[in-house]
C-alpha cells in the first residue's frame, strides 16, 4: 500500500487496505493472518528498480523485517509469492522453500513490459513454478520456467451450494436473470452485456461489483439492466442461486486470455450454467456447463443457453474446491514440479 492511497476512497478495498497498511498485522483467524505494509513508491516503480538496481517494493516496504520477525514470519517453511509487486520478498524472509504462482498475465495486465524482467528474476530463484491457466504457463515457460505447472483456480464450493433465501433486489419471483458477479474494469465487456439486455428485454441482467467499467451501465437507461455495486461475500451465493444463468462477459484485451476466473466454478457451485466469451482456455478445459458467444448473434447464444440449461455435475465441481487446490499448490511447492501427480503438466510445444 503506497502511503498516498486515501483511506477514505469510495472504494472499500482501497480503504480496508490503507487501514491494514496504516496498523499492525491482524490474524484474521486462528493461524491466518493479514497485513499490507506501507511501500514508499509505487510497486510498478519498484519493477523498473528491480531492472536497474535490483532493488523492489518489498525492499523499500516499510517495517516489514522487522514486523515479519515479531509476528514469527521470519523463516517460513515456504513462500509463495503471487504477483510481481513482490519480487525480492524471498530475499527479505528466509524460507525453506520458494514458490513463484503466476495468476495473470502481468505483462498485458499493467501494460508494462518492464515486468517480464520482474518476473523472470522471480523464476530464476524459485524453488518450482506455478500457473494458473495454460496460457501463463506458456509465459512463465518463456521467461525461463522449464516445468511450470498449472493448478487452476478454484471457488469455496460450499459455500456457494448452500441454499440461500432470495436477496431483496430479487422482489419478481418470475423473472428470467442473468448474473455476473466480480471486477467491473478494463477487461469487463460492458457493451456486450448492454447489446444483450437491449435484445431480450424480458430477461433481467444484474451485474454485482465494482470498477470503473460500470460507468456505461451505471448510466444506461435499460430498466431491465441493473448494476447493483459490490455486495458481501456472504450474501453471493443468494444472487446466484436465484438467477438462470451466470454470465462471463470478457472483451477483447489480451489480459484476458491468461484468466482462470474463480467466478466460473462459483456459478457452477450454486448451480448455475454460464454463458461466457470464448478464450482459449476456456475452451481447453471443455466444461460441460459452459456455452460460448458468438460475437455475430449473442443473444442466440443467450436464448441456447437457457434453453438447454446444462446444470454442473455437483460431484464434478467439488473437485475444484479451494481445499482441494490449496493441497496441491501445497503438495507441489513442497516437493518440487514434479511432486504433485494431481496437477497439469502444460503443453509447451506451442
């Protein structure tokens, strides 16, 4: 947390984080615990130093040898660092074992080529290397991983089955929804989802979130197109479970190609069938659940969808449980790449 973020901003993440940053470490439970420590400069000025000094937000964090010794933090058994913005960490904490998970493709996602220098040093010091989806594989494959494995991501599976009473916002038990739930930014496809609501007014679209790239809907003057802001974790499974279908609406930002987007497995997991934009690694894991768009007539894919309703497989969505992840990321950064059978070997011949 860079020490100019306003703790008062309208965004609730920000303002939870400046307020973790602005204290001392919180266990958030017991034997888990939370702190975003004070950078001195932005992380993506911390990358250009990485390529010229060597030195990285984590050297210049404020506190945090210190804080990581007195919270017992100093010499974990393993560290897995999931964004560049950490690089040098493992040279501050001294841990057994290293681990580099990749979840994006951070080159495209911050619009920085400078972070590929980042993340090549990070490979060249981990112990074993992680993706979470085919095409950060391939990255990390270029940038030096000889045998990245992938482990998608994955969602709290019961917590999201667990039947739940409608929300408020759902006061017409007859109407038709469709759902997105999560980040609202550049990589979101606002128009699409406008040209859809605009084709089928009879369908009622909710969109849950926050981000900049709510601005257009905020705005629309579709009575059936409704942005209703961020809402609690714990009450998102009651907005799933209550609509028709889950939406996945990607434009085209080359960000989006190397996503692994928990949302996909938490529709799944309140029963919903999906309707999304068609990458390549959506399409590589086949999903039985999952129709794509044809960006030529989007609302026929809308009216398929509903009408086929392809339920998930309850059994087959259990497997992707965070606990069952969080074991194999385990496993895998313990004892190596290839210490975990249950993990992808990528294909990297491409």
């Amino acid at each position: 947390m860079e020490p100019w973020h306003d703790p008062h901003a309208q965004d609730p993440l920000l303002r939870e984080q400046a307020r973790s940053g602005a204290f001392a470490p919180r266990e958030v439970e017991p034997r888990l615990w939370e702190w975003a420590p004070t950078a001195l400069v932005p992380w993506i000025w911390g990358a250009d130093l990485v390529s010229r000094l060597g030195q990285s937000l984590p050297s210049l964090a404020v506190g945090l040898s210190g804080t990581l010794r007195r919270t017992g933090f100093a010499s974990p058994d393993l560290l897995v660092v999931d964004h560049p913005l950490f690089c040098n960490l493992d040279r501050v904490v001294g841990a057994t074992r290293f681990a580099y998970r990749a979840t994006d493709l951070y080159r495209e996602m911050h619009g920085r080529p400078v972070v590929d220098a980042v993340e090549r040093l990070l490979i060249s010091r981990a112990d074993c290397v992680i993706a979470t989806s085919q095409p950060v594989a391939q990255r990390l494959h270029e940038l030096g991983a000889a045998h990245p494995v992938v482990i998608e991501n994955g969602a709290e599976v019961a917590h999201f089955a667990h039947p739940a009473d409608p929300p408020p916002e759902y006061e017409n038990a007859n109407s038709t929804r469709v759902v997105y739930a999560g980040a609202i930014d550049f990589r979101f496809d606002a128009d699409l989802v406008m040209r859809l609501a605009r084709a089928r007014p009879d369908i009622e679209f909710i969109i849950i979130g926050g981000g900049t790239g709510g601005a257009a809907i905020a705005t629309s003057p579709l009575r059936n197109l409704r942005l209703l802001g961020p809402r609690p974790y714990a009450m998102l499974p009651a907005y799933l479970q209550h609509a028709h279908a889950g939406s996945l609406p990607l434009n085209d930002h080359p960000a989006n190609a190397g996503r692994s987007p928990m949302k996909l497995y938490e529709y799944a997991a309140a029963g919903l069938p999906v309707l999304a934009t068609r990458t390549p690694e959506l399409v590589r894991r086949t999903l039985p659940f999952v129709r794509f768009i044809d960006p030529r007539t989007p609302e026929l894919s809308l009216d398929d969808l509903l009408q086929e309703r392809p339920i998930p497989d309850p059994d087959k969505i259990a497997t992707h449980d965070w606990s069952r992840i969080a074991a194999c990321v385990l496993d895998t950064a313990l004892k190596g790449p290839h210490g975990a059978a249950v993990t992808d070997e990528p294909d990297l011949s491409a």
